[in-house]
C-alpha cells in the first residue's frame, strides 16, 4: 500500500471513530468502482459505499476537509481527480445528495459549498464543474421540499449558493420550474416540493428580477409553475401559488396577464386579485439590486409566499468533527460561505421567512444557536457545538440510534429515517411511533390524542401548543421549558 494511502486511511479512520471497518466490497463492484479505488485507495472507498451512513459521511469529509484534501492534493497520483470523483458520487443513485441519511445528505452539500464557493467567474475550472454540480440539482430541489425541516434548509441554502456562484441564477430557476421527476414511483408527490419549487422562484425573482440573470419569465413562471400550482388539491400550494401569481402581475401588464389567466375559474381569478390588491396596499414588490455575482445578489425583502421555515439560521464555518453516534459527540452538520454571499443568503432567508434583512440579526451568527436562538459571546465553534449535543433543549438523540434530532421532528425522523424504524410502527391515531409489539394494545386502548392540524404537540409531555416554529420554540426554549425535556431550559439571552 502507497504512502499517501496509508495516510488517508489514518484521516478517515480518526473521523469514523469506534464505528468500525467497513464491509468489503463484493467481486462484482470492484471493476464498477475501480475509479474511485484508483483515487482513494480501497478503504476510503469502501466507506464511501458502506451501508452504514456514519462510514459515508466520515469518506465524504476525509476527501474534502484539512489533513484528507491535502494529502490527496499533493501526495496521490489521481489527486486532481479527488473533487470531480467525489461530484461523480454525489449523484450516484442512493449516495451522496440522494442519500436517505440527513447527515450524509448535509455532508454531500457541504462538498457542493466548497467547490461552487471557490469557483472564479471564468475559466477552466468553472467549464469542469459546471457538468458536474448540474445534474445534482433536481435531486436537490426534491430535498428543499423533504419531510425533515433540516435538510429542507440545507437544500435551499445550497441552491441559492449555486445560484449566486459563477454557475448562475438560471440554472436554479430552471431546476425550479421543471415538473418534478417522480423516477417511477407512482406515489404522489409531496406538497412541500412544490412549495419549495415556488419559494425559490420567489427568492430570485426578488432579489435579481426577472429575465436576464434571473433565467425567469413572465410566461416560463406562469405557465410552468403557477398555473399547474393553481389547480394543485392542496390548500397551501394553491395559496403559494395565488401570491407568486401576484407578485409577477406587478412585473407583467394586464393584457398579458389576462391572456394567461383567461381560463381559470372566476373565484380562482378573484383570489389573485385579492393578492394583488393586498401587495399594491403594502408597496409592491422590492426593486431587485444585482450583486457581483454573476448569478445575482442584493438586499431586497419581500412578501412571504410559505410560513414554514426553508432556509436556515444564519451559516457557520465547517469543520473537521469526528462521526460518533454518542449525544456527547453527535453534532449538526454545517458548511462554509465565502466572504461577499451573506447578504443574498440573508435576502433568501428573509424571503421565506418573511422578514426583510433590515430585521435580520446584527450579532455574529457564529455566537447564536440556530435552534433555540441562544446568544452568547463566549461561543466558539467548540462551545457552539457542546451546546448542540449537551444543552440545546430544542434538540434530544433518537431514543433508538441516538441521532441528535430536532424533538419538532422526532416522531417522523423515527418512523421515516432511523436506522431502526423497523422497531416501530406509526399510531393512525396520534400518528406518534409505538414499538411495534405494542401497536395492537396501544390502538384497542384509546387513550392517545388524536393527532389534529390546530395544533402542535408535544411528543414528551404531550402538551399542546400553536402551529409552527414559534410554538415548539416557546415551549422548549423559553420558560418555564418543557417538564419532560431532560435538557431543561436555564435561561440565557436570545434574539
């Protein structure tokens, strides 16, 4: 085994900890992927392909942070390879950004952040890339409308750096309005999608405008995207729909809004215009202000089109962490953002959170938890991260395979995505995950609460409060906490 091997393996083996070697790779796959060997070595590839997803978040950031990346960078023979390989994996059906896994999937966008973020305006490499990173973004858009609030965020906060790369607006806008690919499966496709298909329409058309840059148009918007949202059986694309609709008016004349809109039912067209009346009342939509960025950039706010969350508090530098499955040592993942992105990333969040960036924080989003909203000085990345696994009370390891997981999104993270959700079986009733032996006796006694859509509930005391974000922050991270939350809350300053 070579030198530069040998070392790698010791990087990726510090970052998988106690978890163990990983399988080895059956006869068969050796020649399918030779090409990852030949820049990897064997083991590091065999991580990448593991079946347990700690072995595969632990080879993506071998390869991309500190010791990994410069070992393979001047060392190995196949190092000019290692970042185009490693995009190759990325969108390999099941790995990298179409990983079940959230971690692995947060570590696949961290890999997208550092390469779009590094790119030059011209020039070769963008050329190389470009190839490359764009198959990736259906599967990404898929994910902006995933089921776990956390990838969610992450999804749309990667689109929006690809859209403010040298990769450009247009790409994001046409992975936007294309009909979202089923691959086969005839199961409906979520709501969510298409809301987030129509946030991150909204988002650029704000802060770059349309047409241009933007790769947006009055017909390609209306046609593609509101039209079809429009006539959608959920109640809150239909409403996503109506408000972009509007928003576009104010960008259109009303002959040609009314060619497009000609065929929609007269209290379909009354709704709009109930849109447009109440976005003429506050102003109209904001001037957008082009940034350096080929693909855009700026400072507009805007109108609201999605109260749920799409895009994270504010980003934190990523760092070279360990893969445990411990609550001491288990953290989330984050990503870099190069200097100048900020303000259109803090546009984006405000688009769809419904702020503008004059409301924005002015603290160093390095110092406040992004979950409890937590503001302390003292915090480093070291003492941001103990707070994530020790104290944050808005977050709790998985009872089965001790991820640390948002307590808002425990009941589907274990019913959905945990490694061990064969142990449990979800209630029709209180929609909650019982163990599955205990299914039978827990629905013949009755006694759960009935799951509603008024209200939140707590899955650790049962206690019920308002719909949304602000709810379940209230609850867990303001006093007096929640009483069966271990992590109760202490006090300290939050935004």
């Amino acid at each position: 085994m070579p030198q530069w091997e040998r070392s790698l393996n010791q990087v990726a083996v510090s970052l998988i900890g106690d978890q163990g070697a990983p399988e080895v790779l059956p006869g068969a796959k050796l020649a399918e992927y030779k090409e990852y060997i030949s820049v990897y070595g064997y083991f590091v590839t065999c991580c990448l392909f593991s079946k347990r997803w700690q072995l595969r978040e632990s080879a993506i950031r071998t390869i991309i942070f500190s010791e990994g990346a410069a070992i393979l960078a001047k060392d190995a023979p196949q190092g000019s390879q290692a970042i185009p390989t490693l995009l190759l994996y990325l969108g390999a059906k099941g790995y990298g950004v179409s990983d079940t896994l959230a971690n692995v999937f947060f570590a696949a966008c961290d890999v997208i952040s550092q390469v779009v973020t590094a790119l030059p305006p011209k020039g070769p490499n963008l050329s190389h890339v470009s190839p490359s990173i764009l198959p990736l973004l259906p599967e990404l858009m898929l994910k902006a409308g995933d089921n776990n609030s956390r990838v969610r965020e992450k999804a749309s906060l990667t689109l929006m750096q690809i859209a403010v790369s040298p990769i450009g607006a247009e790409r994001i806008s046409a992975a936007a309005l294309a009909e979202p690919e089923t691959g086969g499966s005839k199961k409906p496709i979520s709501h969510r999608i298409h809301l987030a298909r129509i946030n991150m329409v909204q988002c650029l058309i704000e802060e770059i405008g349309l047409k241009g840059k933007s790769g947006l148009t009055v017909d390609s918007i209306l046609q593609r995207l509101c039209l079809p949202c429009l006539a959608h059986s959920h109640q809150d694309v239909r409403e996503a729909a109506q408000k972009l609709t509007a928003l576009v008016y104010s960008y259109s004349t009303p002959a040609v809004m009314d060619k497009h809109l000609a065929a929609l039912k007269p209290a379909q067209r009354q709704l709009i215009d109930e849109q447009i009346g109440l976005l003429t009342a506050a102003g109209g939509p904001p001037a957008p202000q082009p940034g350096k960025h080929s693909g855009g950039g700026g400072g507009g706010g805007g109108s609201n089109i999605n109260d749920g969350p799409v895009v994270s508090a504010s980003p934190v530098k990523a760092t070279n962490r360990k893969v445990v499955t411990t609550e001491q040592e288990m953290v989330s993942s984050s990503f870099s953002v190069s200097k100048g992105q900020d303000a259109v990333l803090a546009a984006a969040r405000a688009a769809t959170k419904g702020l503008s960036p004059k409301e924005s924080p002015t603290r160093d989003p390095n110092k406040v938890c992004q979950y409890c909203g937590k503001y302390d000085e003292r915090f480093t990345e070291e003492t941001l991260d103990l707070h994530l696994v020790r104290d944050c009370p808005m977050l709790c390891p998985c009872p089965l395979c001790v991820q640390v997981t948002e307590i808002s999104q425990l009941q589907p993270h274990l019913v959905n995505e945990c490694d061990r959700k064969s142990l449990v079986k979800q209630c029709p009733i209180c929609l909650e995950a019982v163990r599955a032996e205990d299914l039978a006796a827990h629905v013949e006694a009755a006694e759960c609460i009935p799951a509603s859509t008024k209200h939140s509930l707590c899955p650790l005391c049962h206690a019920k409060f308002p719909i949304g974000p602000d709810g379940w922050v209230k609850h867990f991270a303001r006093a007096p906490g929640c009483p069966n939350n271990p992590r109760m809350w202490h006090g300290g300053e939050v935004q």
